[in-house]
C-alpha cells in the first residue's frame, strides 16, 4: 500500500500554496458562526455607550445592564470550545471538491507506495504521480461557506452593524458618551459647564438703565449701587440643576431665592436645563450663586433708599386776578413725584346734625417737568362754583411718589375765592345756593327766604324772566327729598345768578377756560399734531367768542366801559393772533415746553383783561409824552434790529445753498420752511440781484445806527444818562454794518445779536432811571391778596408809559431758532419716511420724534 511522500516539481509549489489558502479558509467559516454572537453583544454595548445612556442612567440600571452585557459575553464564548483546526487529508479534500478531481490527484502527490515493490512497481507509481500532478496545472482554493445565513434568516446581525455606526458618528457630538460611562460613578459623570447671566433692572419710575451684571466691563465692580425695589433676574444654562441663589444682608439674614417654575411643561428639568431666578433688593447685601455646595459667583450690592416726596407751600394761597385760586407751593422727590393734590376742609365748625350736599372740593396739583431748574410749581383752578366758595377752609397740600410714600404739607386757612356779583339779586340767589348745600336741613329756611325775595317782584325784580326761574326754583326746592334732587337745585340756582348778573358771558368764560385747559393737558400728554390743530382752532374761536360778548356788554354798560383798555393799553386782535400762532408753531416744532410757558403768559393776560384791573400812572405834560416818545423810538429800533438779523440770517442761508449746487434740492427745502415773506420769489436771485440785497441791508443797519445815536441824544435832553449798552450797541451796529458791506452773512447776524442784546441792557438801565424819577407816584393797589404791577396793562404786557417788551420777562425762542427747530424735524420725518434706513436708524429716529 502507497505512503505519504515528498512533493516534487513545480506543481508541488502550487499546491502548496493552495493548500495554506484553502485551510484559512476553512478556519474561518469554521470559527466565524461561533465568534459571531460575541460580536453581536459587543456592538450592542458600544451602541449604548457611544448613544451616551450610560450617561443618563442612575448608578443602579447603569450597573445592571454592564452585568447583563458582561454576562452576555461570557455565553457568547461558550460556542469556542467547539472549535477544531482541519486536517490535511480534510484540506486536501476540500481542495479535490472544489476542482472535481478525480481519484484523488492531490492526495497521490503525499502518499508513497507501502511494502517492496521492486523496480517495476516504483516505475509504475512514478508515472501514475507524473499523470496526476499533470492534472494539477489549473489547480485553486475554495472559499469559506460559515452558512450564517441559515443560522439567522431574518438579519438581525445587519441591524447591529448599523447601530453601530451610527452611535459611533453621534459620539463625537455634544451629547454623545464613551465605553468608559457604564464604568464610571454617576456622581463623577461629566455635565454642561453652567453659563450665567444676571442682570438688575431698577423701577421704570427711577430712569436709571439696567445693570448686566456678568458683563466683561462690570466683572471688576465690588459694589453695585441700586435704588431700593430693583428686581434682580438671574439664568443658568447648563449645569447640574442643582444651583441655588440666596441673598444675604448686611444683618446676616440669608433669603433663599426660588427658582421660577418652566412656563413650558414640556420644558426638561435637571442636569442641562434653563432655570431662571428672580427677585427684589430692599437692603445692602451680597446675592450669592452656588451648585451644591461650591459657589459659582456673587454680587455686592449697596442699595439706596426711596426718600418719601416733600411738599411745601412757597407763598400764601391767593385770589388770581380772575378770582382763581393760586396755589404756589415747592415739591421735592429724588426721582420726582408721581402726583399731588389739594384737600380742603371747612375751617368754621358746622352743626352736628348739618347734611352736607357737596364733599370737598378737588384740586390736582401741576408737578414740576423733568429738567426744571428748582421745585417751584404753580397751579391755579377754578373754584368759584363750588358750593364751599366764600366759606373759611384749611387748605393741606399732599404728594405721593411712584413708590405710594405719601408727604403733607403744613395747613393753611384761607376764604375760598368766590365770583364777585354786583346784582344785588344774585347775591341773594347764591346765597341760599350756599346755605342749602352746607346744610340740607335747613331747606325751610331758604323757601322762607325765597319768599321774602320774591314777595314785591315789581319792586326787587325787574327782568320777569328772572322772576319766573326764581319761581320754578322755588317749586322744584319745595318738592325735592332727596339729596341728587336738592343738588340739582343748588346747581340751578348758580345758572340763575350767572344769569342774573352777565347773561351769556359767564358761557364765553367757561368755554375759554375749558379751551385752555384742554391745551395744556395736550401739551403735557404729548398729543399729535393734529390734536393740537383741533385744540388751537377750538381756543381761537372760544377766545374770539369771549373777545366779542366782552366787548358788546361793555357798549351797553357804561361802569364796564371805564374798565376797558384806554388808548395805547388796548387789547388788539393781531396780538391774539400772534400769539396763538407761536403757540401753536412752538408746540409742532418740538418746543412744548416753551408753548406751555407761552400759554400760561396767555392766560395770566385774560386773567388781567377779565379782573379789569387797568392802571394807569398819573403822569401828564410835556416830559411825559416826551419819555413815552423815546421809549416808542427805542421799541422801534429793536424791533427793527430783529427783523433785520432774521433777513439777514435767511440771506446768509440763500448764499449758502446757492454755494452747495449738488445739495441744491435740500436748500430749496430749508428755504421753503424759513416762511418769511417774499422768500420763495427770491430763492433764485441772480449775483446782481443778491448783491444789491445785501447793499440795501448795510444801509438799513447804517441808518439803524444813526437812529440810536440820535435817540441817545434825545435822553440826554432828558436827564437820562444812556447806558454803557447802548453804546456797545452802536459799536456792534457798525461791525455789523462792515460785515453786510463784505459779504459777511454769518458774522454780520453775530453782530446784530449782539447789538440786540446791548440794546436790551441799555433799555433796562433806561428804565431803571425812570422809575426812580417816578418814585413816589400811585403804582397800583391789591385786590383779592394779588398785587397787579402798575407796568402791566390788563393783558400783563408793559404799558405805553413803560415802553415795549425788551424780552425779559417771557423766554420764547425768537424766529431763528424756531425756523432751526423746523428744518431739523422736517429733516427727521424725511430721513424716517426713507424705506431704505437701516431698522436701528428709523428705531432711533422714531425715538427723537417722540422725546418730549
């Protein structure tokens, strides 16, 4: 029988070669179904690793599922101890198979002939090896069949490969884990590192801006300083969930802060969610962050206290001129005072069992604006229709500040103004009004006195149509019980004495008083523009209206006649008009401020024209009417010089757009907003034509000059020293002057202010002179504890006998600086109405549109 022997030739490499690949592969479909499970368990813990919910899991489950995975590994190598290497004889067939040798080619080349066969048979088995290895030329290996299909039909295997990759991909994200989690202590475990942000937002009523506490340029600040009521707000992202914030005060006493509960429920708590702080600081302390117990940050703060408001009365509550009561009064707040009110209360004790019909009358008290240089405030309010007027009350000024602290001042006992009647009758019908609203109870004794008014009506009475409405009176008192009813009676009384003693004048004054009213609670609300067209037009006509019964019922009453404004002291309407037409320029150009001004001077000139108090100085002869005449010279040449600097102003404008060609559509704007007469037909004046304008203002501005020397010489004749301003006047006048002559517009304008200006001075130290020349004469008398200046006519301008108004007394801008004010909020609205500015620029110009 044949033995295995040694390969020979060439085919012996090649089989050699087949044979190592043929056994790897049998290795491996061998040991593949048997390693495979293995691999199936370690995927799946890698896929929960690198998914990071090891990270998740409380330390309990964690260490479950690493035991059930490490148990799942040790089954999965039990498979392994079935594992066996093949043979050579196996490797050998599998070789045979795979090629479909027959008789066994490859086995031949090993084995060797048994027993002694002599040469013959050694012969024969040679050739019998030659023919066989001949048939191993095309000779190659098998490949590995591990039949793992058969073992898992469905592919679960396919599944955690898949997993696989994909958790390792998510591992390198924010939140993916590492094979270390399910080994790691879950205290130990890595979180978010926490980012803070924390800021302190002090009460709106303060104005003082928010505080960011984290920011970088408040990360050295050992104190923050805040008014008391701030609202610190706090926000941690990240982190451990577990922080906590505490506010500790100077005393020690530690306040723990709670966190806010998530507006979303589906918002996630603990480790990495958003939690937010909120709190107030009332005193000194320090705000204090820790996670556990490590702190995290802290913040010092110095709080500063709300001091309650302080009301004070200035002066004595008085009778205004129109019989108002004015209240002068002081009040102080550190953030200002967010209101104040009046309250009366009678002075005189009333019976004990008296039944009032009125309560106490109301009085809201005008605060000082923001920027105002002291506290001084003033308000005065109509008071004469309530039913207390004339009685003695106590009058107790109160303010409250923004954060509800209260302050009185001390108590003042006054006669509440009441409304002055002539008639006899309406004296007597307001005063059954008063006694039947103090009291109700005493409703006989006012029928009885109805009674005896109108007992001989042909004799007390003589309009039957005051008669009739005493009579309705009287039966609508008779028959009232209640007390709306009997407050209905007193109120028809008051229509009856108005009636009585002015017919349809006393409606005119309360329109116009109401008109006014209604514009300055619009100046200080900051109501558009066109309210305050609607507003202007309603104070115009209820201004016209009052003019026009005032002036009818002066021609029909004589006495009232003598009260009106005597020649070079009257009231004109051009004046009105003026004057409400700045109102109303000053209130749309932004200036609400100096409108308000503007409108109280009003007020205070109708208060003057409705008291009627007119004074006059007695001054007669030719040194009077020579004064006058001087003061009327030296009106005229300031206002001249006025008229002059704003012509000369708009000049210089023109030069300079005709200058800038390339902004040639925005001078025409400017030029067109100047309003002043002849402007637009001048807007293309040719170089002649400019140059002869300016001409024509040099010698207006030299004749000017020779007017004031002329007027100063004038003085001299008079006794009356000029000033030191008229002749730094005259000395601008000429630089002013060569100014115009060189084309100077902007230096001229300079010169002609000042010019103004020294005449202003010059005028005061003229008027002083006079005064003291007229000392000793009449200068007026008091009435209803206000004393009117004998230099004020009844509108509160200076009188003919005192000259023109220099300009002192009210601050209105001139016409320049509004023109100014126009062109820069037409500049805005322009600007604002582009669509292509940026979103913050509109944002900001909206803001300026909307300053008060």
């Amino acid at each position: 029988m044949a033995e295995h022997g040694s390969e020979s030739g060439m085919s012996g490499g090649r089989l050699t070669r087949t044979r190592i690949t043929t056994r790897a592969a049998m290795v491996l479909e061998r040991i593949w179904p048997l390693i495979l499970p293995l691999l199936v368990v370690v995927s799946l813990f890698l896929t929960v690793s690198w998914f990071g919910l090891f990270r998740l899991m409380p330390d309990t489950p964690r260490l479950a599922l690493a035991a059930c995975f490490a148990l799942a590994a040790l089954a999965a190598l039990y498979p392994l101890r079935f594992f066996r290497m093949p043979t050579a004889r196996e490797v050998d067939r599998r070789i045979e198979r795979a090629n479909a040798l027959l008789h066994s080619p490859v086995s031949v080349q090993t084995d060797r002939l048994s027993g002694k066969g002599g040469l013959f048979a050694e012969a024969l088995w040679r050739e019998h090896r030659r023919r066989m290895a001949a048939r191993l030329d095309d000779l190659g290996s098998d490949l590995p069949r591990p039949h793992v299909p058969e073992r898992d039909p469905w592919g679960l295997r396919a599944l955690a490969a898949l997993l696989l990759v994909t958790a390792f991909a998510f591992s390198f994200g924010p939140f993916g884990g590492s094979p270390d989690d399910a080994f790691r202590a879950h205290a130990g475990r890595d979180v978010l590192p926490p980012r803070i942000d924390a800021w302190v937002t002090p009460p709106a009523y303060t104005g003082k801006p928010p505080i960011f506490l984290t920011s970088d340029a408040n990360q050295n600040t050992a104190v923050f300083t805040v008014p008391t009521g701030s609202e610190v707000a706090l926000r941690v992202a990240g982190g451990t969930g577990e922080e906590t914030l505490a506010y500790t005060d100077a005393a020690g006493n530690s306040r723990e802060i709670a966190p806010k509960a998530p507006a979303d429920a589906a918002q996630p708590v603990g480790a990495g969610a958003t939690r937010q702080f909120a709190g107030k600081l009332e005193a000194d302390g320090v705000l204090s962050l820790k996670s556990g117990a490590s702190a995290l940050n802290s913040w010092n703060f110095a709080v500063i206290p709300d001091k309650p408001p302080a009301v004070r009365f200035s002066g004595e509550p008085k009778r205004a001129l129109n019989g108002t009561l004015e209240l002068n009064y002081e009040v102080e707040d550190d953030y200002g005072v967010a209101s104040a009110k009046a309250e009366f209360e009678l002075a005189d004790p009333q019976a004990p069992d008296a039944r009032p019909l009125y309560e106490a009358p109301e009085m809201s008290l005008a605060l000082p604006r923001r920027g105002a240089k002291g506290p001084a405030a003033r308000t005065t309010r109509d008071l004469t229709e309530h039913a207390w007027a004339g009685e003695r009350v106590k009058v107790t000024l109160k303010a409250v500040d923004a954060a509800k602290q209260e302050a009185s001042s001390e108590t003042k006992t006054i006669v509440m103004p009441q409304r002055p009647f002539s008639n006899p009758l309406a004296r007597a019908v307001v005063e059954q009004r008063r006694i039947l609203a103090l009291d109700a109870n005493r409703k006989a004794r006012v029928l009885e006195l109805l009674d005896a008014i109108t007992l001989r009506p042909e004799d007390t009475i003589p309009e039957l149509s005051h008669y009739l409405a005493l009579m309705s009176a009287r039966t609508r008192l008779k028959v009232a019980s209640t007390d709306d009813q009997l407050r209905d009676v007193a109120d028809y009384f008051w229509q009856i004495a108005l009636g009585i003693e002015d017919g349809d004048l006393s409606a005119a004054e309360k329109r116009l008083a109401q008109a006014q009213e209604a514009l300055r609670q619009a100046l200080e609300n900051g109501a558009s523009d066109e309210e305050i067209d609607r507003l202007m037009k309603e104070l115009r006509e209820a201004m016209n209206e009052f003019l026009r019964e005032f002036a009818e019922r002066a021609q029909q009453n004589p006495n009232l006649a003598d009260q009106m404004p005597q020649p070079g002291q009257e009231l004109r309407q051009s004046d009105l008009d003026r004057m409400l037409d700045q109102i109303e320029n000053l209130a749309k150009s932004g200036s609400r401020d100096k409108a308000q001004e503007l409108l109280s001077q009003l007020q205070d000139m109708m208060n003057n024209l409705q008291a009627g108090r007119q004074q006059r100085r007695g001054q007669s002869g030719q040194e009077n009417s020579e004064m006058r005449q001087r003061m009327d010279e030296l009106g005229n040449i300031m206002r001249r010089q006025q008229e002059m600097m704003n012509e000369t102003f708009r000049m210089d404008q023109m030069q300079r757009g005709q200058r800038q060609r390339g902004h040639g559509q925005q001078g025409e704007q400017q030029e067109g907003q100047q309003g002043q007469p002849g402007e637009q037909g001048q807007s293309g004046m040719s170089p002649e034509e400019f140059a002869e304008a300016l001409k024509q203002l040099q010698e207006g501005q030299g004749q000017l000059r020779k007017d004031l020397e002329a007027l100063m010489k004038g003085l001299e004749g008079l006794g009356i020293q000029p000033g030191e301003g008229f002749g730094e006047a005259g000395e601008a006048m000429g630089e002013a002057e060569g100014a115009l002559g060189q084309g100077e517009g902007e230096r001229a304008t300079g010169e002609q202010g000042r010019a103004l200006e020294a005449l202003r001075r010059g005028a005061q130290d003229m008027m002083n002179q006079m005064m003291q020349a007229m000392q000793g004469e009449d200068g007026g008398g008091q009435e209803g504890g206000r004393q009117q200046s004998s230099d004020r006519d009844p509108l509160g301008r200076p009188r003919a006998t005192t000259g023109p108004d220099f300009g002192d007394s009210v601050e209105v801008p001139d016409e320049i600086d509004v023109q100014r004010a126009r062109r820069i909020l037409d500049a805005i609205r322009e600007r604002l109405g582009n669509a292509l500015s940026p979103q913050l620029e509109r944002e900001y110009l909206e803001r300026l549109l909307d300053m008060k």
